[in-house]
C-alpha cells in the first residue's frame, strides 16, 4: 500500500517534441535537465520526433522542465511543436535514453549540415588532444547530417558512416548522455573513422604520407587541387597567385563567372572586404554560407571576380577545411567541383572521370557522400541577408507556413530547379538542384524528390509544376500518372512563395520581375503586376511586349536583345556604337518577317538590352551576367528619371511602356554620355515607374501590401530603390530571405498553391 500511494503522490507527462531534434543533442540535453531536476522516465527518437516521458511529485520542477525545453534547447535544434499530455504513474526508477523506436510515419524534420563547432576546432587544433589534426572530427553539436542520411531515425546503421565501426574510446563517448558525442552518428577518430588519400590527376594513389601537407604544396606551386568535402568537391588553387586563378578559369572552362573564396579567418576577410555586423553574423553561424560582400578595392586578382564589385567568402566549415586555411594560402579560390552547367560532383570514380584535364591532383576521404549539396549563397540586402542560393546549411530546414494541409509535392521551375514538399504546417525545400537540361542535374533532381519523398515518408496528394511545355520537371510530373498534376503560371508561383514565406494568406499586390516564365496566353512574362492571393490573380499590368530575335538564344548576346528593343521602338535599327562591328541586317530580317521572335514582357529582358546598347556586354557566359554587370556599372540611384508611361490596356488594366525609356537611352547614347550614367538613369526611371503602377493598383484595390519577387530581384540597387520608396508611401513590403528570389524558391509558391486547389478555391491567373 505505501508503494501504491507513492506512485499516487507523481505526475507522469508524455511529451513529444517535432522539429529538427534528432542528430543535434537533444537526447543528451533533455537527460541532463531531467537529472539535475531529479525526475524519472525516458527519452526515445520515434518516427514522430522525440517522445519524452518525465515523472516527479514536484509540479514546479516538471513545469520548468517543459519551459527549458523550449528556452534552452541545443543550438542546433529547431522546435516546432511541443504536446503535453498526462499519463498513468509508473514506479520511480532512473532517467534512461532508449533505443529509436522504427516504426510509424516519420514526421520529424532532418537537419542540414552545420559547420565545425568551436569545441570541435579546440580539439582539433589541441596537440594534447586524441583527435588533434583529425580531419573529420565532428559531435553532436557540428559535422554532417543531410548529405550522409539514407534514412531516418537518424542512427548510423541509415548513414554513410555504417561501414565504419567505433573504436572503444568513441563507442564509449558514443555511450554515454552525459558526453556531448553522445550518439553523434558520425563519430570517429583516427582509429576507426575515415581517411585521407591524396591521388594523382590520373587517380593512382600517390605515397606522400601526409595527404593534406602533399595537396597544400601543389596548391603553393600554383596547382589545382579537387578536394572532397562534406556535399561535394572544391577545385582549389592559392587565390592570391593570379596565375593559377586564370589557369583555373580556362581549364574549367569558366571565362568570367565569379569564383568562391574561403578565407582563414574573419580579419582576412575584413582586409578585402566592407561587412556589417549581419554579414560576419552569416559567416560565423552554424550554416556559414557564402556571402556576397562589397569589396575595398582590387586588393585581389581581378580574375576572381571579373565585372563584379563584391566578392564571394565563407570561412572554413568543415575540419578539413580548418586545417587547410591554418596550414596553407590565407585565401583559398573553393570553386564547386564540376563541369559546365553541371551539378557538384561527389564520387571518387566521378570526380577522376569529369575533371580529369583541370586538376592536378586530387585530396580524397573514404567516407560515402549519400546526397550532394553545394554551398549557400547570400547576400546582404535592405536591412537582412537574403538568400540567392540555398542549398548547404540551411536546406532540409523547414519553412513554417501560416496553416496546414494536405501533403503536396511540387518540382519548381528549370534553371535553379529545387523541390518542395509540404507536410502539415512545415514546408521542406530541397538543396539547390541546378538546371534540368543538364543530364547529371535531371539525375540529381530525380535523386532528390525521392530522397525527400522518403524520408519524410511524404505520399502526396497533388503534384505541382509549372505551365511551361517544354521544362523537364514539367514532363516529369506530367509522366507520374498515379498522381493528381496541376499546372500553375510562373509569376503567381513567384508571388505565392513569398507570400508564404512571410506567413501572409491576404490578398496584396504582386511586382514580380525575372527573365523569363510562360504565360497564360502562351507569350513570354518577366515584369508583372498581380493583385490577388495564393488562390487567383488578376495581371493588372504589365511591361510593354518587345520582340526577341532568336528567342531564348538571344539571351546569350545581349546586342541581339538590344536590337529587338530598338527595332520595336524604332521601326528600324539605328546606327549605334554598339553595332559597328556587328552584323544587325540579318537580326532586321528576321525581326520584319517575325521569324523566332516571340514578344516578351520581361523585365530582365529590358537589363540585357541596356547592359548591349552601352556596349557593357555584348555576349555573356554566365546567366545574369548582363544585368550583373548594368548594375555594377551604375552603383547608385544618383541619376535622372527617363521618360515614362503608363498606358491603359483595356478591362482595368495597364502596360508599362518602355519605348519611352529606350528612346532617351539612345539620345544619351548619341550625345556620349557614359554606361554608368545611362545605368543610373535607367534604374531611377524603373524604380519610379513601379512605384508609379503599384499606386495605381493600390487605388484600384484598396490593397497596401506588396510582394516584390523574382529573380530581377537581385540587384540591390532596384530592390532596395523599391523597397523604401514603397514603405516611403507607407505600403507594406513582403520579401524574401529564407526562400530565394529567383527560381530557387517558386517550388514553395507552386506547393502553397496546390493546397489552395485542393481545397476547391483555385481560379489561377486572369
């Protein structure tokens, strides 16, 4: 009877915790608060999540339990959802940590790769410590997690590191709660965990005793070095030795796109660079992507980043890396690993196969990459930093959306394709996959979805795509016959992922701006006024249609584009500087027979044109590279208004004329003024002009709300124009900074929209 009535006198709570709480600590944090609370129970990965059951007669200790578990969760943890619920007391015994339970739907979030922790790098640099110069040291807290997962629970036998078996002293941190490698999946030592290789550019294994010492001596010689990191491989060379960078940059092929640079430390950065406390924030944070910063000069080889005046660094992320910069170049060029177009490469046999002819050596580990995942790219813009490519680091961290649904897949757009699943109130967004029309990126972007698909255990109900006829991911879903498909307009997508973003269900107004998406009328969109909400949109205006000579080909000569807008202004071409040594008389021709020359809205189209009528950038060899360049050129808004026009189109609606623009573009162009002037102007005569338009959307509507997305996005100087013109005026902004601007973040929008139709209220775009 006395036992009976001291279990009475207990309180018994199951707990269970959703989110990204497997692989980060959280097992090992919840067992220390239970102790030093001397409470009893367990703590158990499900396929739910983390199911913590906590019992003890003092209800203020069990409260504050459920309140740290929340305030003084791992750094790497992300809650999204805490259930308390009581249950039946059990006999008192001890506090225990059992094993993952393997059943049921899986609904915890996996965590992306994080950056060495500062623990870790002690250790690593201790030479009193077992792990000194160990180069894949990792715990809970650091180290690889996505890349390396097959399946979850998250437990070494579902990772790349099951062939490799604990020694004693690892499987003893391994053991025990109290140790904060306590079931860190990918823990190893020199002992029993992976291996470095260094192998010539022919792939034999070269006897050099110290790998990494043999690869920083090439690298000192001026030689290019593949290095296998945690989501792919890096092409490395001394970014200092301007030799080494051109030879780099001829090898891979790549005449002038900007190069990644990883630096020692944040003082070196600082040397090259201007950053704000956000910025070294970004670079010092457990996602530690690149960050685009504004450069202090040519304090480096222009070649690293020609046409461009910010510069791409991130600090060493992984172990190997540490060493790297604490032995070696101060600045490192980390290039991604691949050929043309491609995505990164991650196998042994691969990377001999695709590079050989670029390195000259390659440093190798024995541990598997199961899921490539490039680095993240972000840039610093009005006020937050803004991500341009989201990939390592962040993805497969979930977006919270405003309300929940059914589960929903969708499979984005073609260049920057990524994927999305949605799965209650979590959206999850694939690494960044690259552009479908290459072969090995279709491949990885296959890879993915099924990736995604099973380890969340996401059975969709719908799928969603673009309206494009001809994109691959298009096709795809297209073929997936099991599955209900819809199709949805681009530039809606675009509004609807930024609206999700920011957790906003309310209808607002849309300028959504990028190079090139299909249209309902089966014409080209790029610079778009939407009014309306995830579920329907009204175009109110649009940018004046020009002809583009050779279609998406004319893109990669930014003259021919040129040449459309001046022949739709102009009813010819004239002479202009630009085309003295071209040849317009066949671009004319086709323009006056309209062979290949579909009509455009696009407001990226209207950047290339300007960046090829200032003589900037007559072809380009990146994408971007044209309206890149326009806006380096003009670096500020310091400039005069073009002429402008709103001019009515009928049923409420409104064209933004350009032609205004383009004919006091060639009158300065005639009387000499210069590009960087000519820039000025143009950015000033868009940024008013949209102002101009969203009023009058707004008196049309009554809305004061306004999404600014798509890939035009990116320059700073329009959004950032924009943006405080329009808070000027008291709107209220909604943009993007978990979810990119451009096509990395429209699957989001195309998922948010999904659920809209299956709940019967989608009207698409009229």
């Amino acid at each position: 009877m006395d036992r009976m009535a001291a279990v009475e006198t207990q309180k018994r709570l199951r707990i269970l915790v959703s989110g990204v709480v497997q692989g980060v600590g959280f097992r090992p944090f919840v067992y220390r608060l239970a102790k030093e609370a001397e409470l009893d129970g367990f703590i158990r990965n499900t396929s739910s999540g983390v199911c913590i059951e906590i019992q003890g007669k003092d209800p203020a200790k069990l409260s504050s339990f459920q309140v740290a578990l929340r305030e003084n969760a791992p750094p790497l943890a992300r809650i999204s959802s805490v259930e308390a619920a009581e249950i039946p007391p059990l006999e008192r015994g001890d506090f225990s940590i059992l094993d993952s339970e393997k059943d049921g739907a899986v609904q915890t979030m996996v965590s992306p790769d994080f950056c060495i922790c500062e623990d870790c790098k002690r250790e690593l640099l201790d030479s009193a410590d077992r792990r000194y110069g160990y180069p894949f040291i990792n715990c809970t807290n650091c180290g690889p997690r996505y890349t390396i997962i097959e399946r979850i629970p998250y437990d070494r036998p579902g990772t790349s590191m099951k062939h490799f078996r604990m020694c004693g002293d690892c499987q003893a941190e391994y053991d025990e709660p109290m140790n904060r490698r306590f079931h860190a999946q990918p823990n190893a030592c020199s002992e029993c965990g992976p291996a470095l290789a260094f192998l010539d550019c022919s792939g034999k294994k070269v006897d050099c005793g110290e790998p990494l010492e043999h690869a920083l001596d090439m690298i000192r010689q001026g030689m290019i070095v593949a290095v296998k990191g945690i989501g792919g491989f890096h092409l490395a060379v001394d970014a200092l030795d301007d030799r080494a960078v051109f030879r780099l940059r001829k090898k891979k092929k790549r005449d002038e796109k900007p190069f990644a640079l990883m630096a020692r430390d944040m003082m070196t950065i600082e040397r090259y660079c201007h950053i704000n406390e956000d910025e070294k924030s970004a670079l010092l944070s457990p996602e530690a992507p690149i960050v685009l910063l504004e450069k202090r000069g040519e304090m480096l080889p222009v070649s690293i980043a020609p046409g461009n005046d910010r510069l791409g660094f991130m600090l060493p992320y992984s172990p190997l890396h540490v060493l790297m910069m604490e032995k070696g170049p101060e600045v490192l060029v980390m290039t991604s690993a691949n050929r043309s177009d491609e995505p990164v490469i991650i196998d042994d046999d691969e990377a001999v196969a695709c590079l050989g002819g670029i390195a000259d050596g390659y440093l190798m580990h024995n541990r598997p990459i199961y899921l490539r995942c490039d680095d993240s790219v972000t840039m610093h813009m009005h006020g937050k930093l803004r991500q341009i490519r989201r990939a390592r680091g962040y993805a497969p961290a979930p977006v919270p959306l405003a309300s929940g649904g059914p589960q929903v897949m969708s499979v984005g757009a073609e260049i920057k394709n990524t994927v999305c699943i949605l799965k209650e109130k979590e959206a999850i967004l694939s690494q960044h996959i690259g552009d479908l029309k290459n072969y090995e990126a279709y491949s990885h972007f296959l890879k993915v979805g099924s990736h995604l698909r099973h380890i969340f255990q996401v059975v969709p109900e719908l799928l969603v795509c673009d309206m494009h006829p001809s994109y691959l991911s298009v096709r795809w879903a297209q073929e997936q016959k099991e599955s209900v498909l819809l199709q949805v307009q681009h530039h809606h997508a675009h509004m609807a992922s930024c609206m999700a973003e920011n957790r906003f269900e309310e209808p607002c107004i849309g300028v959504l701006l990028d190079g090139t998406g299909f249209g309902t009328d089966g014409t080209v969109w790029g610079g778009e006024i939407l009014i309306g909400n995830l579920s329907e949109a009204f175009r109110f205006a649009w940018f004046e249609p020009v002809p583009l000579p050779g279609g998406d080909a004319a893109v990669q000569e930014p003259w021919k584009v040129a040449a459309g807008y001046l022949y739709h202004c102009f009813g010819n071409i004239p002479d202009i500087p630009f085309l003295r040594d071209k040849a317009p008389a066949g671009i004319t021709q086709i323009l006056e027979k309209g062979i290949n020359s579909p009509f455009t809205s696009s407001c990226g189209r209207l950047f290339d044109a300007v960046a090829g009528m200032t003589d900037l950038r007559a072809a380009v060899s990146y994408e971007g590279q044209a309206a890149i360049e326009l806006m380096h050129a003009a670096g500020s808004l310091e400039g005069r208004p073009y002429s402008r026009d709103l001019i009515p189109a009928g049923n409420d609606r409104w064209m933004l004329a350009v032609s205004p623009l383009v004919q006091d573009v060639v009158d300065d162009l005639l009387s000499g003024v210069d590009a960087a002037s000519i820039s000025r102007n143009v950015h000033v005569t868009l940024v008013e002009m949209l102002v101009d338009i969203v009023g009058k959307a707004s008196d049309f509507s009554g809305l004061r709300n306004v999404v600014l997305s798509g890939g035009v996005f990116q320059n700073n100087l329009l959004f950032e124009g924009l943006a405080s013109r329009l808070e000027d005026k008291a709107f209220t902004v909604l943009s993007h900074e978990r979810v990119p601007c451009n096509d990395g973040g429209i699957c989001l929008g195309q998922a948010v929209i999904g659920r809209e139709y299956l709940k019967g209220t989608y009207k698409g775009v009229t």
